[in-house]
C-alpha cells in the first residue's frame, strides 16, 4: 500500500532531472508527490507511465511563488527534494521576474512549507553556476565546495541564471541554520543523457548542436559534464545518507569542445558536428567531486553518458535536420561562450 511507504515531494517533477529522480525513487520503493504548473499537461504524460506511478505517484498543481499550493504537496512527506527551477533560453529581460524571484523566493517558500510540516530533510538542487563564476579563485587550485560564483562579478556580466542560483543556495544554507532544517545542496555542471520527458531541455540542446553543427560558433572551453542518472542517484544518496551536509559538486568528467567533437566522431561518425571551434583563453581550475565520491557516489564513464544520449535523441527524432530551421545554442550557453 502506497500509504506504508516513505513518503516524499519533488517540485519541478517534470522535468529532466526531475523526472529520472522520480523514477528512481519510484524504483526504490518511494511514495511521491511531485509538483508540477498543470498535471494534465501534456508534457507530464511522461509521469505517469513510470513503473509504480499508477499506484504510488501523485501530482500536484504547484507555484514556488504561491506557499497555499505547496502545502498539500508537501503535507505528510518526510522528504523534499527541491528541483523547480526556470532556466530561460531566450535572453533575460527581466532578471527579477524570470529568474532571481523564482529561485531565491521561491526555494525558501518551500524551506519555509518544510519547516512548518516539520520535514526531515530537504535537498536542494543547486547548479555549478552557483560554483565556478569565481574570477579572484587562485588558478591552480581545484573548485572544491568552498568556492563560490562572486555575486558582483555575475551582476557585471548580466549572468543572471548563476546570480539566481548563488543567491537561492545561500539563502538555503542560511536558512537551514538559523532555522533548525536539515538542508543539503547538489551542484551539478551540465547534465547529459537520455530524455524521459518530450521537451527538450538546455543542456541536451547543447549536446544536440555538438552533434548538428550550426551558424553557432563555440570556443574550445572546458565543459564539466555529469549523467542525469548519475544527478538522480547523487540526490537520493544526499537523502538517505544522516551524515550528508552542506554543500556537495558532482562533476566527474571535464573535456574541451574539440575533444569532445572528436570522441563523438570516434562512435558516431555519420552526424556533421560542430566545425566552428576557436580557441579559448584558458581552462581555468578543475572541479573536485571527492565529497559526495566519500559518501560512495559512484558516476558513469563519460562515453556512456554520451552513447546512451545520442540513442536517446535518435529514437526522438531529434538529430534530423529541419530544412530553413538551422541548430541554434540556447541564448543562456551562447552566454557562457
């Protein structure tokens, strides 16, 4: 019975890590009540097909901004696992409204529904945005959990996603001590590999225009990478493990554009791939997982993340040209370019 089973909440169920957290969870003998802006939807369609989720899955109509529609979802979990987050692909016209409000308000809208129905543990999902924005960080020092985006700096840059993220983390952390909950954090880089939901999300249409190739030009940058599947256990593993705190990055695997291009060549040979790589300034520090390896994580080799992604994307037919409709980099990573 879905009553005698553990319990717990996922906002943003929808979505691409989302989803493959709540199939896990389902898997792991999990009650969940996930949030999403409409269960019928069809978007969420996905959802409801997971092993279990018949019997031990139920969606709630949910808005960060609006605590009234959070509390049922929430009521009665042990758990919540906070994913909702926007991630804008266009150019942000409104940091307040489309990012920064949603994030930071948002996350502590649900810290604070947490803390109210008395909820064990909360597990935030963060981002490498909130990490790596760090000019003054010594070069030839490896980004640990201790280094964070400078505010300032992201504000110069109108990087408005890593502010959005640094400050919604912050005020987690902050909000966890002066409040007696008990808050952990995942930072995870860009998240590749296979879809469960129909839409296609930001990091995948990254991956997508590597493989395409586009008007587009890239730069020769380093990119830290992880597999969805890996980010849904490192969540789970933060949950059920007591001696889980703080903060924890997950960013096993680090390759420039060009080699990352020439190992896809390497197991896919038929796709056109990008061909416009110039060469970037510096790599700049790697970033160290130990923390959350410690608790025993235990991530995919990069060529499996990558293999298993391009089959993915196949099967949806999304490697397909489109005539008059050119591959486009999402506005948010032409950014970061």
């Amino acid at each position: 019975m879905a009553s005698q089973l553990p319990r717990v909440c996922v906002t943003g169920g929808g979505g691409f890590i989302a989803s493959w957290l709540v199939k896990l969870l389902l898997a792991r003998g999990y009650a969940v009540h996930a949030t999403v802006r409409d269960p019928c939807d069809p978007k969420n369609a996905h959802l409801k097909q997971l092993d279990g989720a018949p019997e031990n899955l139920h969606l709630f109509k949910a808005d960060v901004l609006d605590c009234e529609t959070l509390t049922p979802a929430v009521q009665g979990c042990q758990g919540v696992f906070h994913l909702a987050t926007p991630v804008p692909e266009d150019k942000i016209l409104h940091p307040d409204l489309d990012v920064l409000d949603p994030a930071v308000k948002g996350t502590l809208n649900v810290l604070k529904v947490c803390s109210t129905l008395k909820v064990h543990k909360v597990v935030v999902m963060s981002s490498n945005a909130a990490v790596t924005s760090n000019p003054n960080w010594p070069q030839d020092r490896i980004k640990d959990e201790s280094c964070w985006s400078d505010t300032e700096f992201c504000k110069e840059k109108e990087d408005w996603y890593s502010l959005a993220k640094t400050l919604a983390e912050q005020e987690a952390l902050e909000y966890a001590r002066n409040n007696g909950l008990n808050v952990v954090t995942l930072c995870p880089p860009f998240v590749f590999g296979p879809l469960l939901q129909s839409s296609v999300n930001a990091s995948s249409k990254l991956l997508i225009y590597v493989i395409k190739g586009g008007p587009d030009v890239m730069t020769n940058r380093m990119w830290e990478i992880v597999d969805v599947r890996d980010v849904a256990d490192a969540l789970l593993l933060l949950y059920e493990k007591n001696q889980s705190s703080g903060r924890y990055i997950c960013s096993p695997n680090r390759v420039c554009t060009r080699d990352l291009v020439d190992l896809l060549k390497k197991m896919y040979p038929e796709y056109d791939y990008v061909n416009n790589v110039v060469d970037a300034d510096h790599a700049g520090p790697p970033l160290s997982s130990q923390k959350l390896r410690d608790l025993g994580w235990e991530p995919r080799k990069l060529e499996s993340t990558l293999s298993d992604s391009v089959q993915s994307y196949e099967k949806a037919g999304l490697l397909q040209d489109v005539p008059g409709n050119p591959c486009r980099l999402p506005f948010l990573i032409r950014a970061w370019l």
